[in-house]
C-alpha cells in the first residue's frame, strides 16, 4: 500500500491540485459530520465517483485492504454503542426524548 503518483490523463489528474486538496478537505468534513449510516453510504459512493474520475478501479481498491477492517469496525461499533443506550441518532429527537431530558 502506497501513495505514489501515478501520471495519468483522467479528468482528475487534469485538474488544479489547490482543488484536490480542497475536494480532500471537503470529503474529511463531510465524513466527519456525517457518521450515520445514510451519511457513509452517501460518503461512499462520492469515493467511488472520484475513483473512476481518477481512472482508478477495483483493483486500486483492493491495495487498501489492510483499513478494511478499521473502516468496518468504527461504524458498527457506533451503531450497537447507540442501539444499546436506545438513544435517538445526533441530532435527531423526539418530543419524548426532549420531554426526558428536561427533567
């Protein structure tokens, strides 16, 4: 697993690297304000349209196999950690829940 360059001629590689950085940026904020599940679904596939305008593919993905794991556990382990205190997801409640917490 290697972050080399690789020179290509796809439409990302085209592009001013100060926007990569700020498209990098963007998707760290993003995936960081949006941990829910929708949210990384939502997350994932933006991922796999910058891939195929980097020209990348499958394959490309699979030298990343060693995150997999990391990238597997943190989502699901938010979701039981959530499921067993039988709370509302952030930012999201419900008029019993406010109804509780006033209390």
């Amino acid at each position: 697993m290697t972050l080399a360059y690789v020179p290509d001629d796809s439409p990302a590689h085209r592009l001013d690297p100060r926007s990569k950085l700020l498209v990098q940026g963007g998707f760290a904020a993003a995936a960081y304000a949006h941990t829910t599940p929708r949210g990384l679904a939502a997350l994932t596939l933006v991922a796999g349209g910058c891939l195929r305008l980097a020209g990348g593919g499958p394959r490309d993905v699979w030298a990343y196999r060693v995150a997999f794991p990391v990238l597997l556990v943190a989502p699901s382990s938010r979701a039981r950690r959530s499921a067993r205190r039988g709370s509302d997801p952030p930012g999201r409640s419900t008029p019993a829940s406010r109804a509780t917490a006033s209390c």
